[in-house]
C-alpha cells in the first residue's frame, strides 16, 4: 500500500516537471534608437552576399562537379 502511494507521489512530481512554463515579461515596444539607413543598408548587403555565397560557388565551379574523371 505504501509503496503504490510512493510511485504516485513520485509520477505526480514528473508530471509537474514534463509540463513547461513560460513566464514572459516582455513587453513589445517600439525601438528606443532606430537603426540609420546606411547601417541597415550594409546589414542587408551582409546578408545577400551570406545567403548567395554557396550558389555561386557551386556555379563558378559546377564544370568540376560534371567532370568525369
């Protein structure tokens, strides 16, 4: 009887801990200092240059890849 007892209390504290909570306590505003043309316009070349980088890699050298050796 004691032990039935034991592996429920024990299975109620893993189901406690299963559940995830979230405590968020942000809160969306608008942004205290704006991010000036020039540096969002070099961030966005950044990223265009990081997103084409491996295509155009794979297509400078796609003649290796299709060369049968």
């Amino acid at each position: 009887m004691f032990g039935i007892r034991n592996l429920l209390r024990a299975n109620n504290q893993i189901f406690k801990n299963v559940a995830q909570q979230r405590n968020m306590s942000v809160i969306c505003t608008p942004p205290r200092n704006k991010v000036s043309r020039g540096e969002m316009i070099f961030l966005a070349g950044l990223m265009v240059v990081g997103w084409s980088a491996i295509p155009a890699w794979v297509l400078v050298n796609i003649k290796h890849y299709r060369d049968k050796q």
